[in-house]
C-alpha cells in the first residue's frame, strides 16, 4: 500500500531519532568531467536535502575509470564510511576490493555503470542497451543505402560500455541489415587517443558514414571530424549535453545526443543509499533511468542542464 500511494519516509527525521551521525564517501573519476561533474551535482543535491541529517559527504576523486580507482576506493574504507557510491570501471579487476570491503559492514552503491555478482548493494545507471538500440535505430532511419557505421567507446570492460554496444549492434543487425558495423575504438576515456583513433579511423578507405560515440568523451571526437570537414557529413549521434555539442546540435552537423540524467543518477543513488543505511533489511532494487534523445527540435529543453556545477569538494549537515 506505501507504494502504491508513492509513500517514503522521512530519513533525515529517522536519522535524527536514532541519533546517528552517517559519512559517505562518492568516488568518482575526474574525467570526463561533463558527466561526473553533474554526477556530484546530483549526489551533493540530496545531501543538501537531507536537512536536519548528521551526513557527511566526503568526494574522492581520480583520474578516470581505469587509473586510480581501486587506490580510491581504498582511500574510502579506510575513512571508517558508513557507506560508498562509486562508478566501476573494470568491475572484475575492482571484484576482490568490492567484497573485502563490502565484508566489512560497508555498503556500497554503482552509480553510471554497474558490477554485477561483486557485493554490491545495488546500481543507478542509464539503460545501457537501450541507448545503444536507440542509437542504431535513429541511424536505421537517416541512412537508407549500404553505408558504414563506427562505434566509439571507452573501454568495453565497463559494464555500462558493453552493454551499449551489444544493444547497438543487436539492433542495427534487426533493423538495418543494409549497415555494416565496423569494429569498435576503445579510447579508454582519454581525450588524447580518442581524437588520435578519430582521425585514423576518418583517414581510411573504409571511412564510415556514420558515428555512434557511447561515452560522454564525444569533444575530441568532433574536433577530428571538424579538421577533417567531415562534420555534417558524417552523420553523428553523441552522449550526453556539453557547450561545445549545442551548436552542432542547432546547426544539424549532429544527429542527436543521448543524454544520460547524471544529475538524476547521482541523486537517487544517494537518496537510495541513505534510505539502505536507515533500514538495512529493505531490499534495493537496481533502478536504470531511461535516455532522454535530444535533437535539434526539443535542444532548447535541455539547455539549462549545462549551468556550471557548484564546486563539490567536502560537506557535513
């Protein structure tokens, strides 16, 4: 019946008749910061909502997914945290850690990508397959000849990577036959080999017709595409929203974007971990966010997610 009639307790009220002081811990990369940023955005959000709570909210950061996770992650259990929100980059690599420190009476939450069968309470992420399988559909719709298609990615090791490729290519295989994926870039999220595939991969004979970028890594992508006077030629569907893609957008030289609600993602993975510390025995369930397409005709919708974050460091209430 609470559900039913959208019922949900007050936490900070619960916190403060147990008289509890809780500390969290949102480990997260620096990189890309168009994403993570409003990540933190989200998750600082409802901290800040959390009125009358004893929280802490402690932000740990690192390079990017991949490099300095696993030391991160250390760094939170070792800050005696009452709980962890963090985004897995190479969830059987960071495995061992999750357990260990899950073993340890220390819940932890995936946020943006997920680790599956590792400890983890529970995850918030986009619905990785149906951005790729939307994104396969929107270009079964705009190329109607035999033509080209590339994916570009971070690394297929990260759940929420895979997961877009696999709804990619299932969906243009039921959808356009008459494509031909080529195979994927991994740029393993570094602006630097992203823009360096970019041009290769646009130089060769087998240059593709069309460009599927599935990580928020989109920047170095475009600015190949741009020296290359391919832009607009090329046709283009990206990930999530950034000043530099809103011209493009407007303009038509991109598609679409894919926009992934980081801000959205941060707060209920917050929201949904503090509401786990105050009743440990209610079940969590995995909760995947739909992606909002963005195009030319409704950009205007969403122009004002791009307000610069709030810095986000440290915060008690």
């Amino acid at each position: 019946m609470a559900e039913q009639l959208g019922y949900k307790p007050n936490i900070a009220a619960r916190s403060l008749k147990l008289n509890r002081n809780i500390r969290i811990a949102a480990v997260f990369p620096r990189e890309i910061a168009a994403f993570f940023d409003l990540l933190r955005r989200g998750i600082q959000d409802a901290a800040d909502e959390a009125v009358g709570m004893q929280l802490t909210l402690d932000f740990i950061d690192y390079p990017h997914l991949g490099s300095g996770d696993a030391a991160a992650l250390e760094s939170a259990a070792g800050k005696r945290c009452d709980g962890i929100l963090f985004t897995p980059g190479r969830p059987r690599e960071l495995a061992g850690i999750i357990r260990r420190i899950t073993g340890q009476g220390i819940p932890m939450l995936c946020v943006a990508s997920d680790a599956p069968d590792s400890g983890r309470i529970s995850s918030v992420t986009v619905d990785a397959y149906v951005s790729g399988a939307l994104a396969a559909e929107l270009l079964s719709h705009r190329l109607q000849t035999p033509s080209r298609v590339a994916t570009i990615t971070g690394d297929l090791a990260t759940f929420d990577h895979a997961e877009k490729l696999r709804g990619f290519a299932a969906t243009l295989a039921m959808l356009a036959p008459h494509l031909t994926l080529l195979p994927v870039v991994e740029s393993h999220e570094s602006a630097q080999d992203a823009y360096r595939q970019s041009l290769a991969l646009l130089k060769t004979r087998t240059r593709p017709d069309a460009i599927y970028i599935s990580t928020a890594n989109s920047v170095p992508v475009l600015r190949a595409l741009e020296e290359l006077k391919l832009l607009g030629r090329v046709q283009v569907i990206a990930t999530d929203l950034f000043p530099e893609l809103v011209p493009l957008l407007e303009s038509g030289k991109v598609l679409a974007t894919l926009y992934q609600r980081p801000e959205a993602q941060g707060k209920t993975a917050m929201e949904m971990l503090l509401a786990y510390l105050m009743d440990k025995n209610k079940p969590t369930k995995v909760h995947r966010f739909a992606p909002h397409i963005i195009l030319r005709s409704n950009l205007s919708l969403f122009i004002n997610r791009l307000a610069a974050p709030s810095g986000a460091s440290s915060a008690s209430h």
